[in-house]
C-alpha cells in the first residue's frame, strides 16, 4: 500500500521530488502517467485528446488505485483531484500537495505536451490554480513549498510525511 501520494499541479515537480525520495527512503516510485502509458499503451496527453477528460479521469482513478496497491511513493497526474471519487481515494492515503509560483512552473514545463494548458501557458496555469486549488487543500494532508532546489522540496516532504504519520 501506497506511504505517500503526490498531487499538485503540472510541473510543479512531483515525479522528480518522488523519484529522490523514494531513493532517499530505499523503496519503491511511481509516476501514474507512466504507468497509464504503460497499461493503456498512450500517453496522457494522446489518451484525453481522442477519447476526452471525462474518461480519462476514470482510468487514471484506476491507475493510481492500481499503482497504490504496488508502490510506496507515487506522483499524480496534476488533474487527479477534480473527481469526487478520487478525492475520496486520496482522503484515505497521506497525500501531500506539492505546490509553487506559477510563474516557477511556467519555466519548468518548458514546451512539453499540456493539453489541459491550451496555448498561453501561464493563463492555463492559473484557471487550472483557480478550478483546483481547493481541491488539492481538500485531498491532502499538508501543502508542501516546492519552489527552490529539488533536495530542499524533498526534505520539506520528508518532513511533512513525518508529521503527516503521527
């Protein structure tokens, strides 16, 4: 079962600050959207494009659910909490919520394939922000500051995690 689940918006550095804290704590990551191309055999962006958000969001439910029961650090799509149900999942697990300026994000996200974020990339950040921040507050346990380098972002899980499993 799952010790921590990321959430937090694209970019903001989930998968990387996953991937050295799970090395730093000698046990086993997941990136969900890896693992959905993996099963499903298209990327996030590929899959939403030809069949929609709507059923997207229902597989990624199972693909964290999946990825929960088989590893202990796992990092989110950025969208994971829009779903009642999936909110409820993450209510279940400690889930941190890792977060940052948007304009620390902006610069990390480069030109990769963001769908979600349409053409103007900072505008799209920040409705996303709007839509989901709430949400992100709700399914979490602790809000984790993920700007600055990415040993001082694992730390500060580190430590929330401790707090978190008290």
């Amino acid at each position: 079962m799952a010790r921590v689940i990321l959430v937090g918006l694209p970019g903001v550095g989930k998968t990387s600050a996953g991937r050295v804290l799970a090395k730093r704590w000698k046990t086993t990551f997941m990136d969900t959207d890896a693992l959905f191309k993996r099963e499903l055999g298209l990327s996030v962006s590929d899959y939403i494009r030809n069949h929609g958000e709507p059923e997207f969001r229902e597989k990624e439910l199972t693909i964290v659910k999946q990825a929960a029961a088989s590893y202990e650090v796992i990092s989110t799509g950025g969208g994971i909490v829009t779903t009642a149900p999936a909110r409820e999942f993450l209510k279940e697990h400690i889930t941190l919520w890792l977060d940052c300026g948007d304009e620390a994000i902006v610069a990390r996200l480069g030109n990769g394939d963001r769908p979600l974020l349409g053409d103007d990339r900072a505008a799209g950040l920040a409705q996303l922000r709007e839509q989901r921040e709430t949400l992100y507050e709700e399914s979490s346990r602790a809000r984790v500051e993920a700007s600055g380098k990415l040993f001082e972002t694992v730390n500060r899980l580190d430590a929330a995690y401790t707090k978190a499993s008290q």
